[in-house]
C-alpha cells in the first residue's frame, strides 16, 4: 500500500513540513512538498496539465492507495498552496481513495475551520475523506529534531492507523473494480 502526503504549506521551514517529513520517514510515505514552489498558479488551460511538476502531482496521487492532507490554517481555511495544488487534481486521482486530514494551528482557532474547508475540497474531487482528523499546536513540535514530541506522534499514529483501515478496504475495492 503506497501512503502520499502533501505538505501543502508554502514555508519551506513551517511546521507543517516537520510533521509532513515525519511521517514520509517514519510511515514510509511517498512526500510532495509544495513549499518547493514547482506547482504553478492554477489557471485552468489545458497547457498547464502538459507541465513537468504537475504531470508528476497527478500521477503520484493517482497511484497513491492512500493520501494525507496537511495544511497550516490561514485565516480559518487551508494554505493557498494546496488548495492550488487540488485545482489540479480531480475524481480521475482521487475516487474513492481514503483521505487523512491533518492541520497545524497557530492563531488560537483550534484549525476546526481549515479542516473543514479541507473536508469540503475532499468531497469535491469524489476523495473519501476519513473521519479522523487532526490538528497540532506549536507546542508539539520537536523544532531541533525536525519531529514530534512523544505524545503528538501517538495522535499521527492513530491517524495513520486509521487511514490503513480505510487503504486496505480501497484496496479490496480496486481488485474488485479491475
């Protein structure tokens, strides 16, 4: 089963991108960290789609079994950045394939608000987005070890875990599909 997630902050030192290369490390996940900037403004012309990085984006959710959405809340939504980075991705990536949903949060809104404009996006590109969500507060971050403290990575792992459960049930559905 090959795990996906998408840094989708545009810092390339948030903490966003902490936990997004903490879980491509620890759970073997495929990264796409877009604060490398490569994805282009979405516009909507068909030239756009011929682009390197996003023929790459497209290909990398499509044979992904499963995805991780992670965002830093900006003004009660997720980043520009990967919302953007979803403008180019549809059903034809995303269909019934399960998604986990993880926010970092820093303005004291608790990112309730950026999860569900995430789950909201989800739904608009036929993705299966799990119940399970999560959202990390600054004070979780390990910021000299570019990971997690204890307590936070047992909240990523239950996550994770879930996530696996809706990936093997995705799984069972793409034999059947073929």
């Amino acid at each position: 089963m090959k795990l996906t997630i998408i840094n989708g902050s545009p810092r390339q030192k948030g903490r966003t991108g902490i936990v997004s290369r903490y879980i491509a490390r620890k759970y073997n996940a495929e990264l796409i960290d877009l604060s490398i900037g490569e994805i282009p403004l979405y516009n909507g012309t068909e030239e756009q789609y011929q682009l390197p990085a996003v023929k790459k984006l497209r290909q990398q959710i499509a044979e992904s079994d499963g995805i991780i959405l992670a965002s830093p809340e900006y003004h009660s939504a997720m980043s520009g950045a990967l919302k953007n980075a979803l403008d180019f991705l549809g059903s034809e990536q995303f269909a019934h394939k399960p998604v986990g949903l993880l926010v970092v949060a820093g303005g004291g809104k608790g990112g309730i608000n950026a999860l569900n404009n995430m789950r909201i996006a989800g739904r608009g590109v036929y993705a299966n987005v799990i119940p399970k969500q999560l959202v990390l507060d600054p004070h979780c971050f390990d910021y000299e070890n570019d990971g997690l403290f204890e307590e936070p990575a047992k909240l990523v792992e239950g996550l994770i875990n879930e996530l696996q459960v809706y990936m093997k049930a995705y799984g069972q559905i793409k034999q059947e599909l073929k």
